[in-house]
C-alpha cells in the first residue's frame, strides 16, 4: 500500500475522480454512491485512496475495446456492493 501515501499521489487519485464527475464520465447518482463511501466512518485513509485508483482505473484501463457503458455498468455493480456493504 505504500504507493497509496504520497501527497501528490493522494491529489492526483482525487483530482482525477472530480475530472470524471465535471466532464461527465461519473454520473451524479454515481458521484453520490461514491462519496457516501468515500466518506463512511471507519474508513482509513489508505481503503479511501485505494477506492480512489480503483475508480480511476476502472474508468481508463481495461480490455481492448471496452467501451464507456461498460466501465459505467462495472462501476454502478462495484458502488451498488459498496453501498450495500458500508450499510451492513
């Protein structure tokens, strides 16, 4: 995880996901399903960076020809067991 605990990586990880949410890429109801996660109690600074690249990751990498729906569609099932997890 030590790649997780730079002060430019932690901008960066961040910075990136108000990119995708300004622009678009990260719907409103999907922004509000991944602050409410983001901001859970309990929640370390490390799981909230590593949610940070993950999100990042999902929507710029993947296979060959995946398109902007299916990163959405992989998104919303990864935030809905977020959800669903965090209110257990």
């Amino acid at each position: 995880m030590a790649r997780f605990r730079t002060s430019s990586t932690r901008q960066t990880a961040f910075t990136r996901l108000l990119a995708w949410y300004v622009t678009g890429r990260i719907t409103r109801d999907q922004w509000a399903q991944l602050t409410a996660v983001l901001d859970a109690e309990g929640a370390t600074m490390d799981e909230r960076l590593a949610l940070a690249w993950f999100v990042n990751e999902v929507l710029t990498e993947g296979p060959a020809g995946r398109t902007d729906r299916r990163a959405a569609g992989d998104l919303n099932s990864f935030l809905r067991t977020a959800s669903a997890a965090q209110a257990a």
